[in-house]
C-alpha cells in the first residue's frame, strides 16, 4: 500500500485522508479482538496494514507543505520519534494488558482507544493545506512512472538503496534484540523487556535531535546537502558499536554498547528531510512510499536473513555484524548516488 497511499497523499485532503486511515487502523485493531476464525484473523490485520500506510507518507507530505526546506528535519524526526517510544510503551503496557485481561481484550482496547486520537487532530490539524497543484494522471501509471523513476532517477534510487539499508539495521533490532538479551545474556523476559526498551528510546528520542542539529547548522549557513548527509554519515557510523557489543565479554558492556548503537536514530529525520528536498513538490507522497517500500522489503528479509544465520553459525554475533555492516553501506548511497538535494529529472 506504501506507492499508492503516497499516491493519494499528493493529490487529497490530508486532514480526511490521515484522520480516515488512521479510524481504518484503529478499528481493525480493535475487530482484532472479535476474530472467530484465523481467516478473519488474517482478513482484520490486512485492514490494519491498509489503513497503517497512511503513517510515513502522509506524515513526511503534511512536514513538506507546512515546512520550508531549512526547518524540516526537526519536525521529521519528531513524528517518527513517536513510532520508536511506542516501542517503549508497548513493552511495559502491553505484557501487562495480556496477563491480567487476555489477548482478546487487549486488542479491543488498545485499538479503540486510540480513537480519541482522532478528536485533538480534527481539532488542530488545518481544515485545507496549501498544497502544490499535482501532475494529473490515473494511480496505475502513476505507480509505473515512479517505479521507472527508481531505476532512472538517481536520487530516488539512492534514497530507496539508503533507506533500505537503514531499515535493514532497524528491523533486526527491533525483531531479535529481546530474544538475544534472554538467549545470550541470560536476562530475565522482563530485564530484557526493559533493556531493549531502553534502546528504542534511545534510537527514537535521538531523531528530532539530529534534526533540530542539522536545521540549526543551515539556519546559520551551512551547506544543506553537506550538513545532513554528514549527520547521516555520523549517526550510521554509531552502528559499529553493535558489533562491539555482540564481542562483549560483559553483560553490562554489551548493554552500554547498545544504547550507543541506537544512536543510528540521529539520521532519521535527516533522511526524511533528503527525500522532502529531492523530491519535485508535487510527488512527496509518492516518493515517501517508494521508498518506505525499499524499507519493508528490508523488514522481510533482515528477521529471515539472522534466523539463517543464527542456525548456521549457531550464534547470533554474524546476525547482528551483518547488519552493522549493511548500515554501513548505506553512507555510500546517499553520498555517491544521491546527488545535492535539490529535484532533478534524471
């Protein structure tokens, strides 16, 4: 859904379309609850997949149209920053919720209750954006072009390599870090809990700060394409310190290191804010989805890709390395693919 929800973010009413989708995903969580059946176990998390596309696209168009070029990478990184810390409290709430009322309920309550977010967005959000006027064209050849664009347009290719790169090094985190704690370091389901926790609050509260540093520095008239490539360089560098940690001979080390690995969060609002300016105005939407696309494909591969590795090798030291070292590879897309962050045709 990540293309053609771009799609409509270009061309519709954010303030209906974000509010929509969002009462889409809510509601599905919640029916999740009431699924008698596992086909409409599966018919209910479909929904929830529809209506969650909404998140990056919608999100990265909304900072595009309300914010210029210069004040953006704090904003980006702001909205994200709530992905990452929902982490945080999904792992004390939701563990809580399963014991004491079961997983049925759980799933009503979380997914109902977060309607009432519904009511402070119409209430604030603008009732129009002064959006730009978008190319006409039906949302099959509009997919098409972009997909043709992946491929001939170097920034859109580098920023899709990029992005892949670092959901590459997120999602093994946020898939294999618990267990790892608990297998490897021998701590307790609710130590580990709230360790990894830990380092998701690190990773989210990290965004809007390597944002708001790079919006400050071409406030007072630092090159654009230097400044948030170069705190990109230097937050994807912090992912070395996973592989320092997997070498730990200590449990404290290892956690320490850790945390200093999840500063790879201080590049997301900056990759947000690459895209935003790269991006001719009226496709933002549709080049988020692109390349949040390239990201999820590294969401399937990297929690497959470890469990490989870890039967392979019988540890889970390749796993991680692997992944620090994808990270890496990263820095060489956005500085020798994508070009200085401006749109461009070809």
């Amino acid at each position: 859904m990540q293309i053609p929800i771009g799609w409509c973010a270009d061309r519709f009413n954010l303030r209906w379309l974000y509010g929509g989708a969002f009462a889409l995903w809510s509601f599905a969580q919640g029916l999740t609850g009431l699924a008698d059946s596992l086909a409409a176990l599966i018919g209910f998390r479909i929904l929830l997949g529809v209506g969650e596309s909404i998140y990056l696209p919608g999100g990265t168009k909304i900072v595009s149209v309300l914010f210029t070029r210069e004040d953006r990478g704090l904003p980006s990184g702001l909205f994200d920053f709530g992905t990452r810390t929902g982490l945080v409290l999904e792992g004390i709430l939701v563990p809580w919720l399963l014991t004491r009322y079961g997983w049925r309920h759980t799933f009503l309550l979380i997914g109902f209750a977060a309607l009432v977010w519904i009511v402070p967005w119409f209430w604030v959000f603008p009732r129009r954006l002064q959006a730009v006027d978008t190319v006409g064209g039906s949302p099959f050849s509009e997919v098409s072009r972009v997909g043709r664009s992946t491929v001939s347009n170097r920034n859109l290719l580098g920023i899709c390599l990029g992005f892949f790169c670092f959901d590459y090094y997120w999602y093994v985190l946020v898939t294999w870090l618990p267990d790892y704690l608990v297998t490897v370091r021998h701590l307790s389901i609710v130590q580990a809990g709230f360790y990894a926790s830990l380092a998701f609050f690190t990773f989210g509260i990290a965004e809007p700060i390597g944002g708001w540093i790079a919006d400050t520095l071409i406030r007072r008239g630092w090159d654009e394409t230097a400044t948030r490539k170069g705190i990109v360089t230097v937050a994807f560098s912090t992912g070395v310190f996973l592989i320092a940690a997997m070498r730990a001979a200590h449990t404290d080390s290892a956690i320490a290191l850790l945390i200093l690995a999840s500063l790879v969060g201080l590049s997301t609002g900056n990759l947000l804010a690459i895209l935003q300016s790269c991006a001719p105005a009226e496709q933002v939407g549709i080049w988020t989805g692109a390349e949040n696309f390239a990201g999820n494909l590294a969401g399937i591969i990297a929690p497959l890709a470890v469990g490989f590795l870890i039967t392979s090798y019988g540890s889970y030291v390749p796993g991680f390395e692997l992944a620090s070292l994808v990270l890496l590879l990263g820095v060489l897309a956005y500085w020798f693919v994508v070009g200085d962050l401006r749109p461009r045709l070809s």
